[in-house]
C-alpha cells in the first residue's frame, strides 16, 4: 500500500491530542453520536470540541454530518486503517529489537542486591 507523507502527517498530528484521540475512541465505540452528546464528558464548551472535531474531520478521521438543528459525527475508519497499516510495516523492525533486548536481559546475571 502507498502511504501519503502528507495524509500520514495529518492524521498522526490529529491523534497526537488526548482529546482528539478520546474522540475517535468514543466514536469506535458508538459509530455515530451527536456532537453535543460526543462532547458532554469534556471539561470544556461546545465550540472547543467542534474545533478538535474540525482537525479530525481535516485528517478524515471524522465526517460531521447535519440533521435538522443536530450536528451529528462519525468515525471514517479509512484513515485510521491506513496509518495502521504505516505503523505494522514496522511491526518485524520492532518485534526483532525487542527479541534481541529480551536474549541479551535473560542472558545476563542479575544484579545483587546489598543490605
């Protein structure tokens, strides 16, 4: 698969927030909410969620879609299939430092304590 620096960039920085992250996570569990729903367990307005729901909805991460006065928002997991998909490529780099970092902690004598 061929990965976007530019995609990849969005949604990594959209996902850098704990909010926004919380958001997403929020919206996997219950695949579509309204935003004033989505927003009420946050210490802060309305409007400072819809800013984080709008760079979520920049990175595709989000889709706000509008019923009558209700702002309704779901999770769009394309994006987030894909950044996973950038981050498993990874995935034997990483399983083989960690293989060698466990042989070389097993192998070594452990330390003594002194009283």
């Amino acid at each position: 698969m061929v990965y976007h620096p530019r995609t990849l960039d969005r949604v990594f920085g959209a996902l850098a927030d704990p909010t926004r992250r919380e958001i997403v996570r929020r919206l996997v569990a219950v695949p579509e909410m309204p935003l004033a729903e989505l927003a009420a367990p946050f210490r802060m307005s309305l409007p400072a969620v819809s800013k984080h729901v709008a760079v979520l909805e920049r990175a595709r991460l989000v889709r706000r879609t509008r019923r009558g006065r209700v702002r309704y928002c779901r999770v769009e997991p394309a994006q987030l299939a894909a950044a996973a998909g950038w981050l498993e490529t990874y995935r034997p780099f990483w399983e083989h430092q960690l293989d060698r970092l466990e042989g070389y902690l097993t192998a070594r004598p452990s330390p003594r304590r002194s009283r």
